[in-house]
C-alpha cells in the first residue's frame, strides 16, 4: 500500500473531468437561483451535499492519487472506475439535482424534463436490474485482455472519466429521488429477490482474479521508474480482485436500500390513492373485486370447490 504522503501529494490534471465539474457546477448553481426567484428557499445543506460530497468526490478520484496511478496499478483503476459508477452517483444524488430542475425550470422545462425521464432508455437503466447487470459486466471486463487498453490508453481515459459518472447517475438518480420512478409494488418484491441473487455474483469476477495464477489482462511487466511500496503484477492483480469483490458487495447495499424506498413511497402512492376516493367510488371497487372472485369461483370445477 502507498504511504499517506504519497496519497495526499499525488495529484494531477484531468481536463475531462474539469469541465464536467464545471458544467454541472454551473448548472446547479443556476437551478438554485432559479429556485429562489420563484421563491423557493433551496436548503444549504442540499447545496453543500452536492458541491462538496458529490462533486468533491469526482474531483478527488479525478485528480487525486486515484487519477495519478490508475493507469499503472490495476487496484487503483477498480477502486477508480467502481466509484465513479457507483459511489459518486448516489453522493450527487444526495443534493437532489432533479428535485431542484423541477422547482426551478417552470412548467415547459418540468414537462420537457419529464419526457427525458419516461424515455424508454432512461428508465432501463434507471432500474435496480439493469444496473446491477451493467455493474457485474463492467466488472466482468477486468477478467479480460481488455483491462489493460482500458487502464492505460488515454483514449479510454478520456471516455470512462466521461461516461462512467453520467451512466452511473442515469441509473441512480431517478431511483432516488422522488416522483421520478412508478414502480408496481410486486415488481418491486421481484427486482428485491432478483438483486439479492446478483450480489452474490458480483463476487464472481473479484474472486477469479484473487484466485488466478496467472495475469488476465496479458501485462505481465511492471511500468519502468515504479515506486517501491508497487506491487508486482500478480499481488496487484490480487489486490483488485479483493478491491473489487468488496466493492462489488457493498455497492449492491445502497440498491437493496433504494428499492426499500421506491417499495415504501409506492405503497404510500397507492394508500393515498384509496384516501382520495369517495365512499361511492370505494363501494364500486369492492363491489368490482368481489364480483371477479364470483366469477373465478364459479369457473372452478367443483371437486376444487369441496
């Protein structure tokens, strides 16, 4: 492992991910000014939440140790590229970004916005089961020849600092905040049992690459200049399997947490629903529901009925 000193003076340029952080800088500020014009007080401690953890934490990982060293070291590209899909996401997430569009772009811009998110595409990967199928692929990647290309052509650099962060809030951000996501409490129970069955083969990739003998992704040689406290391939190719087997089981954590929400605010949807009918209305539903089981019944043969 890195000395600390070495961790907090490792920092380097990464123009990507500054400009990222300054459209999306940009963009929140404007949205908390908007607010305020119409007179909504926006709380300070979403904006604080958002600026420092959301967007403190893409910058650490971008400029930070993690940006220095992920090229060479396989565990710093895992712990680099799992937090940026995962992490970062739920701690932007944390400042409401959506919640905040809505309040402050009026009722074209919330319409517009609204489209976006009913988008076929948005609410695939705004599902629990897609996203927990697109993190066991990201993982199953680094099992492959193409771990290396994509941990050290700048290229991929480029793409991955880009798109990974974007892809993760995709699938995070409609999930957590409110009014964003309509989900059907039986759909819901099925996602539940569905993510609890992929947490565990999320450790898959991590332990095959604890485990392997052999170097997966073909780079065998230690970059030129390395420092001391590197490890050599094979223990650093070991070190991001346990990185990532950990990651990969923890990161499922805030799902199963995020599907308890979304199962929580539908059932109290549907119960504020049957508040708002009338006893007339209420009346015709049971009668409705008592007549479908009549029917049901009377379709049964009558051994079943005994």
């Amino acid at each position: 492992m890195p000395p600390w000193e070495v961790v907090w003076t490792s920092w380097t340029p990464n123009w990507p991910a500054l400009v990222l952080l300054l459209l999306a800088a940009a963009f929140y500020a404007r949205g908390v000014r908007a607010a305020g014009s119409r007179g909504i007080t926006w709380p300070w401690w979403r904006t604080a939440t958002f600026y420092v953890l959301g967007l403190g934490s893409f910058a650490v990982l971008s400029f930070g140790f993690t940006g220095v060293y992920s090229h060479d070291l396989r565990w710093v590209f895992t712990l680099k590229e799992t937090s940026y899909l995962f992490i970062v996401p739920l701690l932007v997430a944390a400042g409401k970004p959506l919640t905040l569009a809505r309040n402050s772009l009026g009722a074209a811009g919330a319409s517009r916005l609204e489209k976006i998110l009913n988008h076929g595409v948005v609410r695939s990967l705004s599902n629990t089961v897609v996203a927990a199928l697109l993190g066991l692929g990201m993982f199953s990647l680094f099992l492959t020849p193409l771990f290396y290309p994509l941990r050290t052509s700048p290229v991929w650099d480029v793409v991955l600092t880009v798109f990974v962060p974007l892809l993760g809030m995709l699938m995070a951000v409609p999930i957590i905040e409110d009014g964003s996501t309509k989900a059907v409490n039986a759909l819901i129970v099925v996602e539940f049992i569905y993510v609890f069955i992929e947490l565990l083969a999320d450790a898959v990739p991590g332990i095959l690459m604890r485990l392997s003998p052999g170097i997966l992704d073909g780079a065998g040689r230690i970059a030129a200049g390395h420092r001391s406290w590197q490890p050599g391939p094979l223990r650093d190719q070991q070190m991001a399997g346990d990185l990532l087997w950990f990651l990969a089981e923890i990161v499922d954590l805030p799902l199963i947490i995020l599907m308890f929400v979304r199962f929580a605010r539908s059932d109290r949807h549907e119960a504020r629903s049957f508040d708002d009918l009338t006893d007339d209305e209420l009346d015709a539903l049971n009668r409705q529901h008592l007549s479908g089981h009549g029917q049901a019944a009377a379709r049964l043969p009558a051994a079943e009925l005994e």
